[in-house]
C-alpha cells in the first residue's frame, strides 16, 4: 500500500535521503559519505541538496566541504550550521560562504538553517539571514528538532506563516520530519507556502513491511486552523 502524500494546488516536493533508487527527482545527498568515499556513485536526479552532516554529527571542515560540493555538483547546498545554537550557527555559516570560492556562491542555491533554543532565537536567525547583508541565503531551513526541543509538534507551520509574512519571497524547506504530516498538509492546504521536505518517510512506505506508522503520519483528526496560528 502506497499512502496518497499529494498535497492539492501545491508544488510541494520530498527530497529524498541518501536514495537506494537513483530515478528521483529530489534527492538529498550526506556530504561525509562522499568526504569518506570519493569514489560513491552520485545518483542522477533532477535536483541535488548537499547536506553539510550536522544532524548527523559528522560536519566537516569548510575546505573539505568546499572540495565535496566541487565532486558531488549539487543545485543547491546547506550552510554548516551547529545544532540548538543560534549564534554559533550564524558565525560558522557566515565564515563558509566568506571561504566558498565566487562561481560556487554564484551558480549554487543556498539554504540558511535557523538555529536557537526559543522561538524569538529562530527568528532573530532568519532575520539575520535575510536582512544583515553578510551572507546570502536563498532557503530558509527548518530543522525537525525545534519540534522537540520547544515542545510543540505546530513550531515548523509557526514558523513557516511568520517567514511568508515577512519574507514572502524566500523559499522554505523542512529538514526532516518529526511532527505527523497531516499538519504541514492542512497549513499547506490553507495557504502556507512550503517549498519542500526532506525525509524517509515516503520512500519508506514503498516497501514492503515498513516500520513506520501509518497512522501517525497520515492520520486526519478534526484539528482546527486556528491552532497552527
């Protein structure tokens, strides 16, 4: 069984991680595994994410990330960013794009993700993103773990509704997916503009006795608008 993920009137796309098919469309690709093995296959797909290993507790340094996005040729990079700090993750993304060489910054989208250990702190990162003039951004990163970490599985769409408001031309991405679809489905639905996720989960489903639950990502209880607000 294949859970319908559609979202209707919406561009919405799912990046993939670390694909085990390489006939995506959307793929997010580790840039330790290729730090580690120059040599892995880089799948084909319509659009490549280099993911700087953060979440994963692998960040490389910025010449060895410089020298992997040379290798990998991705459409699109994320910042190092250091986990729940905002202002370590503004430093150390603002050295990276000081350091990364002029036809990177030029030809490469480039995703900011925003960092801090309350809501207040992840919007002074965005804003630093998008109105200090030190560092471009073309994405803004939403990482998965602010639902934990502020306690509240609608964090992400909050965030999501202020950054359109605010910055209506800024595209948004969801690193991950902690919180159950339904409600970035419903925001979406509702006129929130979410660029795109990237996560397992999908692809997981495809396969034959998955361990993911459909009913917590997919179940649709009554909840009202009002509580993504």
């Amino acid at each position: 069984m294949k859970p319908d993920l559609k979202i209707k009137n919406s561009d919405f796309k799912y990046f993939e991680i670390n694909p085990e098919k390489y006939s995506r469309e959307y793929v997010m690709l580790l840039a330790q595994d290729y730090h580690k093995n120059p040599n892995k296959e880089i799948p084909k797909a319509d659009y490549k994410m280099l993911d700087n290993g953060a979440a994963e507790g692998e960040q490389l340094s910025n010449k060895d990330l410089i020298e992997v996005i040379k290798l990998v040729k991705p459409d699109e990079i994320i910042y190092p960013d250091i986990m729940g700090d905002k202002d370590a993750t503004i430093k150390s993304s603002t050295e990276f794009y000081n350091e990364l060489p002029d036809d990177l910054k030029n030809s490469l989208s480039k995703l900011g993700v925003i960092h801090g250990k309350t809501f207040k702190e992840f919007q002074e990162c965005a804003e630093y993103y998008m109105e200090s003039g030190k560092i471009k951004v073309d994405v803004i990163g939403v990482p998965k773990y602010s639902v934990y970490s502020l306690k509240n599985m609608f964090v992400r769409v909050k965030l999501a509704k202020w950054l359109n408001e605010k910055y209506p031309n800024v595209k948004i991405h969801f690193l991950g997916m902690n919180e159950p679809f339904y409600i970035i489905k419903q925001a979406i639905e509702k006129g929130m503009i979410i660029r795109s996720i990237d996560s397992i989960v999908p692809y997981q489903w495809e396969k034959e006795n998955s361990s993911i639950p459909f009913d917590y990502y997919l179940r649709d209880p009554d909840i009202s608008y009002n509580e993504l607000k």
